[in-house]
C-alpha cells in the first residue's frame, strides 16, 4: 500500500480534527472527496471506465473473449481480475513493490463479484463447451488514499459500460455446432450491475472512524473496515485490513454509521436528481461539499453536482432500477 511520512505532531493534528469532525481538508468524517467517472475510455476493450477520487486515479478495462467453463460450473462463464500497480503511481511500486497489494485488490474482487452480483449464467454460450470470460484489467495511475473504494465503482463502472456480441450456435445434420458472432455493433449484450456492490472503507483513527481516508489520514490509521454494499443497502462482504484490531463495539458503531450513511443519502444514493437514461459514454463530476461558500454543517442536503449532458448515466451505473 502506499504510504507517506508523517511528523509525530502531524499525525497529532490530524487524529485530534478527526475527534471534531473536522479533517484536514475541511470534510467531515462521513464526507467523499469529489468523484469523477468517466466510460468508454479505451477503444479496444469490450468496456472501460476511469475514476478519479480526490488525488487516486483508476484505470478498468474490460476484454471478452470465448472460453471453456469450469468443470463445477459448467453452465456460467467467469470473471478473471489482474491489478496492475504502475510505478508512476508511487515509486514503492517500482520493480515488484506493487504485486503484493495487487494480488491483495484481486482477492478482494474475487470475494465480491461472485454469481450474486453478476448474472453469470447469461455469459454462457453452450453449456461444457463455450462460455464468455471478461478480463478485468485493472490499472492503478495515482494513489492518493482510498484505493478499494475508486476500484470497486471503477470495475463497476466498466462492467455497466461492457458489451458482448450476440451469439448464435448453430448445428448442422451431423451434430456439430458452429458459433456465429453478430456483426452489428448494436447487437450486443448488455451485464446487469444492479446486484454489483460498492466497496466502502471505514478507517479507524483513533476513537472514530472516517471514510474516504487519504493518504495522510491512513498513515494515522492501524485498522480499517472494508464492507461491500449493494445499492439496496445489502452487506455481502466485510474484511478487516491493517496491523491493528478492532474490537466487535467498534465494528457495530462502524455498521451503524454505514446503515445511517445508506439511507442519509451519504454515500450510494449520489445523484438524487439524476434521471434514469442511457447515453453512454458518461463523465460525471461529484462532490457532498458545496462548490460556493462555507460548508452547512447544520444541512444534511447533497450538494451541487457538476456534469457533463451525459450525468444522467450514472444513476444506471451505480443504482439501476433505483
């Protein structure tokens, strides 16, 4: 993971503004950075997006390509993750420095993108024979804290954006099947993500905890708390992260602030004004924070969110059906 030096005394000054709700950026513990998502980035990929969360910048690619299915699954095609830490991002990650803290975001991905948030059965061509596999290529361009939560809407977001040419098998007099790949860009098979969690990291700094933690604030923190959740609010994951421990009270109190996040409009509902249309690709700019004036401690109402004309996508993107 990438880390940065910290004095003992700035490491006091930010432990005792998370004890007022009050961080050094001027956010409140329950408080995200400005999100950008952006798909269709790459053009020789079935699907790609971007994100960039404060000073972390994400890069997913997602490439489909015919398979065999796995002998105990023999009806669903897979997903197969590989994170790439590039060495631009910190120079800890130069030689070998990022494989450890890739293979740790593969795991994660393997844990929660499983049939329950994906409807593998649809990337199945003819069941024991042929199946689709996406690669999911992610590429880390920037780290500036908060690495799970970027990549989770990041892989999400180029998931949503993915699309798989129809096929058709045909089989002749003597039984053998061909496969026939449509031509028309347009028809095309879109994945369903309205089951696909989001990954929310709950750092602990000292006797609180914050979320969307940077850089500095996690070189403060032992411990932190990764929990997936649907948009429907469902906990389908939890892992703990980080040398230190954190006892059952604190983890209660970190899930209760989630729950209250999930239906305070904190996190997942992000674009309450946002209309449910597709138009593809999407670039969408977002901030809790307001953009003129002092922040309302008082309000708990969202923000103003600045977009593209395409804005609109990403209520499908992250709350389809919503």
């Amino acid at each position: 993971m990438a880390s940065v030096a910290l004095s003992e005394a700035e490491k006091v000054y930010i432990v005792h503004g998370v004890q007022e709700d009050l961080r050094v950026d001027g956010r409140g513990c329950e408080d995200y950075r400005c999100v950008e998502v952006e798909t269709d980035v790459v053009s020789n990929t079935s699907g790609s997006a971007r994100v960039k969360l404060g000073h972390t910048d994400i890069l997913v690619g997602v490439k489909a390509e015919m398979g065999t299915p796995k002998l105990e699954k023999p009806n669903e095609g897979y997903l197969e993750f590989f994170v790439d830490c590039s060495a631009s991002a910190t120079p800890e990650f130069e030689g070998r420095g990022g494989d450890d803290l890739g293979m740790e975001i593969a795991n994660t991905l393997y844990r929660i993108f499983n049939k329950s948030s994906i409807d593998l059965k649809s990337l199945c061509i003819s069941p024991r024979e042929h199946c689709w596999v996406l690669y999911v290529d992610v590429l880390l361009l920037e780290c500036g804290g908060n690495l799970f939560d970027a990549i989770s809407i990041a892989v999400k977001a180029a998931l949503f954006n993915t699309r798989i040419p129809r096929v058709r098998v045909l089989e002749d007099e003597e039984g053998s099947k061909d496969i026939e790949l449509s031509d028309d860009p347009y028809d095309c098979i879109q994945l369903s993500v309205e089951n696909v969690p989001c990954i929310v990291t709950l750092c602990k700094i000292g006797y609180r905890h914050v979320v969307d933690a940077t850089l500095q604030e996690e070189a403060c923190s032992l411990a932190s708390l990764l929990v997936s959740v649907t948009s429907k609010g469902v906990v389908t994951c939890m892992r703990k992260v980080g040398k230190g421990s954190l006892d059952p009270e604190s983890i209660f109190e970190m899930l209760e602030h989630l729950c209250m996040a999930v239906t305070s409009k904190t996190l997942f509902r992000l674009a309450s004004a946002w209309a449910r249309c597709c138009m593809p690709p999407c670039r969408v700019f977002y901030t809790r924070r307001r953009a003129w004036g002092p922040r309302d401690r008082k309000s708990d109402s969202w923000a103003d969110v600045h977009s593209s004309l395409q804005l609109p996508n990403l209520c499908l993107l992250l709350f389809p059906g919503s």
